[in-house]
C-alpha cells in the first residue's frame, strides 16, 4: 500500500498491536520520498527522507551476509 509519511505518523495500532493506517490494517507499505541527509551511525545509517507531507528518519542497519555494494 502506498502512503505518506503524515500518514504513517499519525497511524494507530490495533488491539494486536497491527498497524492501521486510515483504519486498514497494513502490514506493507511504500514511500515515495526524497533523501534530504544522510548520517552514518555506529550500527548502520539514518536517512532524513520527505515526501511534501512531513519527514521523517528512516534506519538502516546492515544486514551481515550481505557483501558490499558496488
């Protein structure tokens, strides 16, 4: 499901503690947004993404089996 990022910040959670975004549960969704700054922490990287809505910090950490890019 695609969103934005206002709406992800004001979602809920159900009774099982499931996201709801406008009161549909979801378990995927996707952003389309720009990377406004980048900052490499000590176990991975913090994206400063926004989407015209809001921003928002979005963590990666890096998965160990996987090689660099190149």
């Amino acid at each position: 499901r695609a969103c934005t990022i206002k709406q992800l910040q004001e979602s809920e959670s159900n009774s099982e503690g499931r996201l709801l975004i406008d009161k549909q549960e979801v378990s995927q969704f996707q952003l389309v947004c720009c990377v406004r700054a980048v900052k490499e922490i000590s176990t991975g990287t913090d994206y400063l993404v926004e989407d015209g809505t809001s921003s928002i910090i979005a963590r990666c950490w890096p998965d160990k089996n996987v090689g660099p890019v190149r």
